[in-house]
C-alpha cells in the first residue's frame, strides 16, 4: 500500500513560495546561519533538493545537498532538508542528529519524529543486501523470512522490467516489523487505521515496510504483499510519484503474483464481493480511496477497493497490453494527469472508461464458488481476533458448529476415527468453505488412514482459500508420504508463504531438499526448524 506524497508542506512553502521564511529562520540559528544577501543561491538547490525528495529520486536530492551541506555545515535550513535526505536513505541516526540541529518545520509530518522511531526500531536489526534488496529485520526468528523475499523480490523486479521496460536503479531496503504498532510509529498511519482497514505494509519513506507474519494468528500473503510494495516502489520511481492512488493500488494489486507467474489474481471471495456491490451500486469510488486505501473505514471496504482498482488494470491491459498501460504512465510521468492520460491512451473519455469498466465488472466470469465472506486478518493479541475458538463462530448453522465441537473433543482425546465422523456432520450442513472445519477433517481422516478423502477435501478448500497454510501443510504431508517431492515442495512453498514460522514446514523442507540432491538448501531448512522450535 502506498500512501502518496508526504513531504513537509510548510517546509516546501517557505523554501518555494517564501524564501524570507527561511532566511529568518537561519538567521536565528547563529553562527554559520544563512544570511539575507547569500540565501539567493542556496534557496534554489534546497527547492530543487525538496522537489526531487517529492518525486522520491533519491539520488538526485543526495546529489544536489551534498555539496551544499560541506559549503554551510551549520545552516540551519541546509541541515534539516540534509536531514530529509538522510532519512529516505535509511540513514536514521545521522537524519536524526541533522534535523535535530536544523529544527526547521517540517510540516504536518513530524519527520524528526519519524526518524527517531525508526532509529528505535531498527537500531538491533540485522541486514542482509542481496543484489537489488537490502533486508533489514529483527534478531531471531524473522531470519527465515530472508532467503525468501530475497528471492521473491529479484523475481518480482525481473518481472516488472519485462513489464514496464524499466528497473528502479540501486538497492531497496525492506523493513521487517515485529507488529501494527511498529508500522505506526514509522508511517503517518494510526494503529486504528492499520488494523482498522488492515493495512499490513507501506512503500513510502523510499522503503518497504512489511509486519512481520509472526503478528498475525495465521499469517498472511507476506510474500506477495512484498511484491505488491516493491511494485509502488517501481511504479512512483517510473511515474515521479504523480500517479493516484486508484491506479498505483490497481498496478500494485495486479502484479503482485507476476514473480510466481501471471498477473491479475483475483480470489472467488473477491469477485463475489465485487459482484454484489456491483448489484447494489455500493462500490468503492476512486475519490473515497484518496489519500490511501488504509482510511477506508473497514477491511471489507479495502478488499472491495483492491479488487475494483484490480480489475481495472485488468481492462485496460485487456484493451492494450503493455503498450497501452506503459503509454499512460508516460504521460503521467510527464505531468498529464491518470484520468486524461487513461482517456488518452484508449480514445475515449475517462467518464466512457468508467462506464465501459462496470460494465466489464459485471460481465467477467465468477471463479467457482465465489461463496463466502471476506477473509480478513486476524492480529495477535488483539481480543477481536482469536484463536480457533473464533474461527468457529464462522459456522452459522447452530448444529453444524456443536458437530465440529465435539470432534474437537474427539481429536484431544486422539479419537481420531470418532472426530472425523463428527467433523462429517458439520461439512454435511455447511459444507468445505470453511477452512479450518474442511482442515480438521482432513487431517481426522489422514490419522484414520483415509488419504484419498483427506487429498479431497484439502484440494477443494483451497480452491476457495489459498493462503491458508495448514491445508497446504497437510497436502504437503500426503506428498512426503508418498515420495512425491515436487509436489510436496510446491505445497511447502506454498504453506511457507503463509506462515513461515511453522518448524514443520522447515523440517520438511529440508527432507526434500536432501531427497533431490540439494544438501545447502538442507541445511539451511535444518537450521531455521531448529530455530523456531526453539521459539515455540
């Protein structure tokens, strides 16, 4: 999630529109302060420095406030905008000391705030660099999370340079957070906002900043949500930060699975969703995702957002491919706003492509049963999001949920015959949508010797619930018992990237690993399960 152009309004202001601001401001600083008869030629490199640090070109602000930093060391104005530049290079301790010396306003964003928080958080954090990525991430258990979006991120970026015909220069930092209340200290975003719309990670700050899976009762996507972020990242360096939120979340949504395959994924629970707000005129407008899709007021609105601004990306690529979408972020890069430059590129008003997008919506083919309620994040420690006692309360039907009760009952005991015939019952009612009741039963069955029926309902769970790592853990043990290590890695992978922190996965991992002749990889896998059972 991105959430637009953040920079120090007052800031900007005084430095661009009233330059005597400044000056008096530097004045007060004392010895060494910018004085009226020099401010004429430094005024303009710190303009200019601002205005590159608002397009996010990085290297450009570093470039032009270096050397003005060595000419005016204690230029109080000079100082504070070096901070800035400090603090987009993640350099959180020597942005802190500059803009602490600067003390120049910075607007309605606190960035000398900012930066000590991010100094805070990361101060014990490790590093990785692997060729284009920079990984930054508590000490202990997180480190397994590193291989992985490392390789998901070079995968990504290879995507996006096929896609956009372009690759952002340099390394990019991805921040790894223990939990929402890290995020918030290092976003403009409140905790309420973050678990409110659920809002689990930001590309701004000229960084990625991802919540560690660990925060969550079941993990999420991370790695896709990874990608999802680079994508903005990509996307504002390709367009100077001049591309809305509509858009840069429809990008951002499309291409988030381009570095494990196709674009434009779009879950049966999504589509339904869209469907109904469709039928009932209830849709997201694009004014309403202004300034960030974490404003909205709730998840369900955020995932009816992403999949509106989703398919919208969709259209368009149906329209032009490529071409059509690179030649609008041309134009948007050059300074044409997204609604003319859209309007532009498919020659027809952008009112006509609103309308020829419902109209899209409404025609495009439902994934097989796109039944169900949005599946939202659930936050540990947060008494609204518990264990699998609350998953339960997902059963409506009063009969079903007292079945899978008692085969809960039955499974503690290791009755494992006795709670497949309960958890039987509950799917008799309510069917396989649920997937901690189809994931129970499964798993009863397995211990009952009943593969095949155990494979069948994992495989028809996922097909409605993809990112749930248990049912890909448990296929996963139905391949390793028969040998069939491709198929068991794929659905490791698959579980992993869900919820990394189960050693199962690791362990598991390394069997494969060893079984096809790939003992450094073993190795690893070995390791990172020996880690995080010593966690648990």
């Amino acid at each position: 999630m991105t959430t637009g152009r953040v920079l120090p309004l007052l800031l900007l202001s005084a430095l661009w529109a009233r330059p005597v601001h400044a000056r008096e401001a530097a004045r007060g600083a004392g010895q060494g302060a910018t004085r009226g008869d020099e401010a004429g030629p430094v005024m303009p490199v710190l303009r200019r420095t601002i205005a590159a640090l608002d397009d996010e070109d990085v290297p450009a602000a570093r470039a032009l406030i270096e050397p003005l930093l060595k000419e005016r060391p204690d230029d109080r104005a000079v100082l504070t905008v070096a901070g800035l530049v400090r603090f987009y290079e993640q350099r959180y301790g020597e942005a802190t000391e500059l803009l602490e010396k600067g003390g120049f306003p910075t607007g309605t964003t606190d960035y000398l705030a900012l930066a000590r928080a991010a100094r805070s958080v990361t101060r014990d954090h490790q590093r990785v660099e692997g060729d284009h990525f920079v990984v930054s991430y508590p000490k202990g258990k997180d480190e397994v999370l590193v291989p992985y979006v490392l390789d998901a991120l070079e995968a990504q970026r290879r995507a996006l340079e096929e896609d956009l015909g372009w690759a952002p220069p340099g390394k990019v930092t991805i921040e790894f957070l223990n939990d929402t209340r890290e995020l918030a200290r290092l976003s403009t975003l409140s905790e309420e906002e973050i678990k409110t719309s659920g809002t689990i990670a930001l590309c701004k700050f000229n960084k990625l900043m991802v919540v560690s899976p660990k925060a969550l009762v079941k993990g999420y996507d991370w790695l896709d949500t990874a990608a999802h972020e680079y994508t903005h990242y990509a996307v504002t360096a390709r367009t100077r930060n001049n591309t809305p939120i509509w858009l840069h979340e429809g990008l951002a949504k499309y291409s988030e699975s381009r570095w494990r395959g196709r674009g434009g994924e779009l879950s049966a629970l999504s589509a339904e969703q869209l469907r109904r707000a469709l039928e009932k005129d209830q849709l997201v407008t694009f004014e309403q995702m202004h300034p960030s899709m974490a404003k909205l007021p709730s998840q369900e609105a955020a995932a009816l957002a992403f999949a509106e601004v989703m398919v919208a990306v969709e259209y368009l690529q149906s329209k032009g491919g490529r071409p059509l979408m690179n030649r609008i972020l041309d134009l948007v890069a050059q300074g044409t706003s997204a609604e003319k430059a859209v309007a532009q590129g498919l020659g027809v008003s952008f009112e006509g492509f609103l309308a020829d997008w419902k109209r899209y919506m409404a025609a495009r083919p439902l994934p097989e049963r796109g039944d169900g309620a949005v599946e939202k994040l659930r936050f540990k420690g947060d008494p609204k999001h518990g264990g699998t006692h609350s998953e339960w309360a997902a059963i409506a039907d009063e009969k079903a949920r007292g079945f899978a009760r008692l085969g809960e009952i039955f499974r503690e005991r290791g009755r494992w015959a006795a709670a497949r015939i309960e958890y039987a019952k509950a799917i008799a009612r309510v069917g396989k949508g649920i997937p901690v009741l189809a994931d129970k039963f499964a798993l009863a069955a397995m211990m009952s010797g009943r593969d095949d029926e155990a494979q069948g309902a994992l495989v028809e769970a996922l097909r409605r619930h993809p990112h749930y790592a248990a049912l890909h853990l448990h296929l996963a043990r139905l391949h390793l018992k028969r040998k069939s290590w491709d198929l068991a890695k794929e659905q490791l992978l698959l579980a992993n990237a869900v919820d990394p922190f189960d050693p199962e996965i690791h362990a598991a991992l390394a069997v494969v690993s060893e079984a096809q002749g790939d003992p450094g990889v073993a190795s690893r896998e070995k390791r990172f399960a020996q880690l995080l059972a010593g966690h648990q």
